[in-house]
C-alpha cells in the first residue's frame, strides 16, 4: 500500500473507491459474513495494508480463466472461491496452447515431411488431422522411419551441445531433457537426485535395467533466486562428477546448456526422447514445454500437475510415465504434518544420495557449497520432493524398461503426437474468441 500511495496516489483513490462499492454491494446482499467480507476485501488488512491485485482484477473481469483445467480448477476451488461462488459464470477455463506451425513444422522438418508424406498438410492448419497416425503406430516400417528421424535430430543435438558445453554425448542415447525456467517447484533438483542414485548404483557394480542416457538440462533462474542458482552449480557439478568418471561415462553424460532461449529450444524439442515434466502437482499452471515435447514425439514422465494432466487424457496412460502426489494428496500431506527427516531416514539409497550434497564428493571437498538445498530438503522440504523421490525413481526405472523396446517406444512416441490435436494455439484462440471475446473470423481477402 505505502509503494502505491507513494508513486500512485490517484490510482490508489479509484481502488479505495472501487471497493467500497463493492463490499457496500457484498453487505446489502445480506449472504456474506464479515470474515468472507475480509477475505474478497481489495485491501488486504492483516498487518501493513496491502493491495490484492487478484482481487481487484477478478471485481473488475468479464471473465476469469486459468491456463490448464487444473489451474482453472483451483482458481474456482481455493484462491478465489469466494469470487467463484458469488460469480459462477465469470469463471471458465482456456488450456494453453503452442503454434505447431512453429515448434512442429518450422523446428523438426524431417518429422514433419514425414507426417506430410503420410497424412497430407492438413495438419498445419488443422492439427487435429494428427490422428491420422495412429493407424502406423504399429506399423514396423513406419516405425523405423520415425525413429531414425529422431536420431538425426539428436545427432544434430548431439553436435550443438559439443559447440556450447564441450560434452560428447552419444546420440545413441536416451535424450532425458528437462528445459524450463529454474524454480524449486520445478523440482530440477529432484532429476539430480535421480542421476546421482544411478551413479551410485553404478559404482557399486549395479548396472541393471540403466540404460545409457544423457540427461540435458537448461533454463534461466530470476537474478536474486539464491536456491535456484545453486540448483544450477548443483547439475553443472554433478555433470563434472559423472562425465569424467571412468566407471560411469559410458553410461551417464550430464549437459547443462547455458543462455537457453526459444531459438535454442527449436533445436532440443526435436531431439529430445524424454520430456520431465515433474512439479509439484498443484504448482504449474500448464506449462507449454509439455506440449512442444509431446508435439515432437517426446514421451513425458510426470505428475498430475497444469496440463500434463489433460496431455495423459488425450495420449491415453499407457503413453504417459505417471508418478507422485496428486494435488488433494499434497494438500493433505502438507495438513497432516509432513516431516521429510522420516522418509530420509527410511529410504537408504535416498539417504545415501542425499548426503553426497555434504560429503564434499560432488563439490571438490566442500562440504558446505550445498548445505542449504540439503538443509531445506531435511528441514522443510516445501515442494515434496522427498516425498514424491521413491514414486520417481520407480517411473524412471519403467522408462528405462521401454527404451529398450524400441519398436514399444516408437509407437508410444506415434500415439503422443497422433493425439497433440488440442494443444495447438489455433485451438486455444478459438476458445478465447467463443468463450470470452465473442468475437467471430475476420474473411482475409
């Protein structure tokens, strides 16, 4: 409020104007105790006066959408469930979606000459004429021409990531990508966990059901997000351990591409045969990197979180690696008392890994580099990871399971795309023009 009075004093007049008017609205209408009164309240009263600009946004609204039937979901459910109760039908739902034409068409020229061949073009303006390939998801020579496909793709990959980070990575290869914004929701540091507990499995003569992978992160952490910067000397530390170990660099190449942009990410899309897509259920919004994944014939593992959710309804289960808490399951946990010392304690491979963080081993002797992502994961662990850790190491192992069929993995990554129809933009537009703007098509001449 004092940020506001100072540099907006008119603008914070027309809001103090603009909720009087509708809580005087609120108390004439006789169904709303003092308590929802606070709570749907633009001023925010508890301790220095705040302003909520969710609130002040939904008052001031035709409509109110999230971006995934998740978020929508909870955007109805809990953050404004008063405002959903009052208003009904302000709320409704517009799941995000990606321009194929773009990510598909433009980024994967020899995926898409491929669908073309066998489909026609319609795909490019309609992109639910992807079904058309679901009868080849069997079909062996098919298969075979999409899958090498993904391997030129990934050699091409496989030479930009020697050009920027020095890394030789075979891209014979399982591709185990995870390119997103830096955030400990995102739970890049759960993937670390999962790398580490393969190399010590590794170590200790156990290389049982691991296939050779390369597991390639990239993303940007917000200039002061002390954790999320760590996470990222965590990978590019653990990429130093393994990639020079010789027990394990045959099996385990760790890349973490730096300056990640949309035109960079036009050459991992393609390449990439697994897409992490693992939040905290509950956290995400949508996300559209599951969407470009999918669209280029990524399989995901991931939880029930933003649009993965609506992804696994549209690909089917059976071409989704599914893992962790669902979002009632989380706030369950978190209400119950969640003590992540006790999974730590009961979960010796998850021990093991985690005390690498302080042994010095990942960090040259330093036993305090990773203190406090270590500390945070013991004391509090926000985002559940401890949690949700042996769930994962549980899907990855299925993962590696079909990677070695390779004729299952292809027509899982078919079914994927096959079924990517409702995540294109043009879709998405369309339901913002029905459902919102109420606008109709402009005839272009």
């Amino acid at each position: 409020m004092s940020i506001i009075r100072k540099l907006l004093p008119r603008h914070l007049d027309i809001i103090f104007e603009i909720n009087g008017r509708f809580l005087s609205e609120l108390r004439e209408n006789g169904s709303y105790s003092e308590e929802q009164i606070s709570r749907m309240s633009i001023i925010g009263e508890g301790g220095e006066q705040t302003v909520r600009m969710a609130n002040l946004a939904t008052i001031g609204s035709y409509k109110i959408n999230g971006v995934s039937a998740l978020h929508s979901g909870l955007l109805k459910e809990q953050v404004l469930k008063d405002f959903a109760e009052l208003w009904p039908e302000k709320f409704t739902n517009v799941t995000n979606g990606v321009t194929h034409r773009r990510f598909l068409a433009v980024s994967n020229p020899g995926l898409s000459g491929l669908i073309s061949e066998k489909t026609g073009k319609e795909w490019l303006t309609h992109l639910e004429q992807l079904h058309k390939l679901e009868p080849l998801a069997t079909d062996t020579e098919f298969q075979q021409k999409w899958l090498e496909v993904k391997l030129e793709n990934k050699k091409f990959l496989s030479r930009f990531i020697k050009e920027k980070t020095g890394v030789e990575v075979d891209p014979s290869m399982l591709f185990d990508v995870q390119v997103k914004r830096i955030h400990e929701y995102k739970r890049q540091h759960l993937k670390v966990l999962h790398i580490l507990s393969l190399y010590k499995r590794i170590k200790n003569g156990d290389t049982e059901g691991i296939s050779p992978s390369a597991f390639i992160f990239a993303g940007k952490a917000a200039p002061g997000y002390f954790m999320a910067k760590l996470i990222i000397r965590l990978v590019t530390s653990v990429a130093e351990l393994v990639n020079n170990d010789e027990d394990t660099k045959h099996l385990l190449k760790v890349v973490f591409l730096p300056n990640f942009s949309v035109k960079q990410a036009q050459h991992i899309y393609p390449a990439a045969d697994l897409s992490e897509q693992i939040s905290l259920a509950g956290m995400e919004a949508s996300g559209t990197g599951n969407m470009k994944f999918a669209l280029n014939g990524a399989l995901t593992v991931g939880t029930l979180d933003g649009a993965n959710v609506e992804i696994r309804e549209e690909v089917g289960d059976d071409n989704f690696f599914l893992f962790g808490l669902t979002t009632e399951e989380v706030q369950n946990t978190k209400s119950a008392g969640y003590h992540p010392y006790k999974i730590y304690d009961q979960d010796q491979e998850l021990c093991e890994v985690l005390d690498m963080l302080v042994s010095g081993e990942i960090s040259k002797g330093d036993t305090e580099l990773f203190r406090p992502i270590y500390d945070n994961l013991l004391g509090r662990d926000p985002y559940l990871l401890l949690k949700d850790y042996r769930s994962y190491i549980e899907a990855m192992e299925e993962v590696h399971s079909v990677w070695r069929q390779p004729n299952e993995w292809a027509k899982r990554s078919i079914l994927n795309v096959a079924n990517m129809g409702k995540f294109s933009s043009d879709r998405s537009i369309q339901d913002y023009c029905d459902k919102i703007w109420k606008v109709g098509a402009v005839k272009v001449n």
